[in-house]
C-alpha cells in the first residue's frame, strides 16, 4: 500500500519519525490534518505498481488537497476479486486510520483498472464521487452502459483519457 496525504499529523505515531510531510515514502506519504476531511483519489495500476499512479498524481492532489491510496495488489487482467478485496482492504483500513470524506472518494484506473473503476462505482453510488480512467474504454458495450444509467442515473461523474501509444487507445 501507498498512501499520500495532503496537508501535519501522522496517522500512525509509530511511522512519525520515518515521514516528511509532503514526501513521498515507500509505503506512507503524508502532510494530513485529522481536524477535515479530505476527499480521496484510489490509484490503481493495472501490475500493482503502486508508487507510479500515486507519483503522477501527487503534484495535483498536494494542490487540491485530496488524499491518494494506491495498491500493490490491482491487476487489470484476470480475476476482478484480486481488485475489489484490495479496494475492500484499504478503504477499510484507511477509514478508521484517518478522516476520509467518504462521500468523496474517486477511483482512477489505468488500462483494465479503468474499466474495473466504473463497476466498482456502481455498486458504491452513495460513495464514489467519480471515476477518472485512462487508457481503456466502458467495460462492457454501450447497451449494458445504458442499462446502468436507466437502473442508477448517473450517480458518479466520469473523465477519461488516452495516448495515441496506449495500446486501448481504439477503446
């Protein structure tokens, strides 16, 4: 796990003496205010690198004051359950550790971790704030697309983008 906080205090006083705030550590990063709540940026990479998603996104998430968690255990091909008990997980432990504002909470995924990102969504509407995916399209086609919005509306904002290089640039 890798997590990034925004703004003094640890969330473990164990770890204070090995954090900086506003740095980036192998396993914590942290510059956090227990008195607010932050709104939270799940990273996750389709090969479980970690550290690369939580990196791209530290300059924006230092700015705008979001808290960023990211996974060694996302995979974008195979099994979703590897993905959803890492989301579980950390959600979990994260929720008690800090002061989460979990109506909040946007999950931003690379290549199949996007598509994983938009079923994940759907099934915490009252959690998920939006869905930011990059290098992959919908996980299913665009009748099944419908199909969810006629059953949820659209309870998530999304953005997505994609580099002409990335190999689901087509989706």
């Amino acid at each position: 796990m890798a997590l990034m906080f925004p703004a003094p205090t640890c969330i473990a006083q164990q770890l204070d003496s090995v954090l900086i705030p506003g740095t980036v550590v192998e396993e914590v990063v942290r510059a956090y205010d227990p008195d607010s709540t932050w709104p939270l940026l799940f990273t996750m990479d389709p090969r479980g690198r970690a550290l690369i998603p939580l990196r791209l996104i530290q300059p924006a998430a230092e700015r705008y004051g979001y808290v960023v968690i990211s996974s060694r255990n996302t995979l974008s091909d195979g099994s979703v359950e590897p993905n959803v008990a890492a989301i579980n997980a950390l959600l979990g432990d994260l929720a008690q550790a800090s002061s989460i504002d979990v109506n909040r909470i946007y999950l931003v995924g690379f290549s199949g971790t996007a598509r994983i990102s938009w079923d994940v969504a759907f099934q915490l509407p009252d959690r998920v704030a939006g869905v930011i995916g990059f290098g992959a399209g919908l996980p299913w086609g665009i009748q099944e697309l419908r199909r969810q919005l006629d059953r949820h509306g659209a309870p998530f904002a999304f953005f997505g983008g994609a580099g002409l290089i990335d190999f689901n640039y087509w989706d």
